[in-house]
C-alpha cells in the first residue's frame, strides 16, 4: 500500500472535502411597496413591517399617538 511521504494538514484536507458553495441570496420585489428584499423574511418600509405585501406592523400609528 503507497504511502504519502509528507503529511497533509487538516486545512488542505478539509478543503478538498467540502462541497459548499457560497450563494447568492434570492432577492424579491415586493407587490405593494416595490421594496427589494429577501425571500420568506418580513421587511419595513417607511415605519410598517410587511410580509407578503400584508402590513403586520404599523409603526406610525405607535409614534403618532404617543
């Protein structure tokens, strides 16, 4: 059986086994404000929180009636 004459370091090994690739985000457009964000995640936009082109949060209201 060969044997390797130098030894080979656990870095350059672990880089040999790795099978992950870094990605690029998928990005959506949403319907109701046209606001660029991440798949599946809730953004704001000008004080509200939207998912889905639904509001979730309102913030405006909270600031306006403090």
């Amino acid at each position: 059986m060969a044997h390797p004459k130098r030894k080979i370091s656990k870095t350059r090994r672990d880089k040999r086994r790795t099978h992950y690739k870094a990605s690029v985000p998928t990005i959506a457009k949403d319907s109701s404000t046209g606001e660029l964000h991440l798949y599946h995640r809730a953004h704001w936009h000008e004080g509200k929180l939207y998912y889905r082109g639904q509001v979730l949060i309102d913030a405006t209201e909270e600031e306006s009636a403090a």
